[in-house]
C-alpha cells in the first residue's frame, strides 16, 4: 500500500479521535467552544491531505499540504487550550493528541519540503 493511504489513515483516526476526546470533555462553555473548533480543524486535515492526493496541478497540491499543515497547527493550539482549561484527568489523552499533531505538522512539512 502506497506511504500517502497511510498517512490519509493516520489523518482520519486522528480526527475521529479529537472528536471523542472532546466528546469526553466536561460541558463547559468554553470546552465546547474549544471542541467545535478542535473538531473543525482535526478534521481538515485530513479533507486537505486527501485533495492534494486529488490534486489536478503541482501549484495545487503545495496549497492543499499547506492548508494541511496550518489545519493541524491550528488543532494542536485548540487541543493546548482544552488541556490547560481543564482537569487533570483530561491532560495525558489531550497530550497525545497535541503530540500527534505536531507530528502531522511535521509530515506535511517534510512533505512540502520535498515536492518544491
């Protein structure tokens, strides 16, 4: 199986996990507000990544990753502030999703880097 099926996996299991941590979280006006957001972003990393494996243009494949890498950037800030926000109970799992990511952002980076 191709390297980009996989990271298009990682991608989806990664948003499908953000949506049930913030499932999970306490029902807090600015938990859900976080969520929303969180689950937004997570979400579009993924939706990203697959276009630019769709991409009809290498112009439009930079931009798609590009998106990517913000959308996951964004995801590790919203992640931070959940975490930061709330019990301790909700740190470790929130953590890794924050860990994840950055690791996403590092990929599509590399990425990035590699197809100029």
């Amino acid at each position: 199986m191709p390297k980009q099926y996989d990271l298009e996996e990682r991608t989806f299991q990664f948003a499908k996990n953000v949506s049930l941590y913030v499932k999970k979280s306490p029902r807090t006006v600015s938990n859900m507000e976080y969520g929303k957001q969180v689950v937004r972003s997570s979400g579009s990393v993924g939706a990203n990544y697959i276009e630019a494996n769709e991409a009809l243009s290498k112009k439009d494949f930079i931009m798609r990753i590009k998106i990517s890498r913000k959308e996951a950037k964004e995801s590790a800030y919203w992640l931070r502030l959940i975490v930061e926000t709330n019990s301790e109970e909700y740190m470790e799992e929130g953590n890794k999703l924050s860990n994840e990511a950055t690791e996403l952002k590092k990929i599509l980076s590399a990425i990035l880097e590699k197809s100029k």
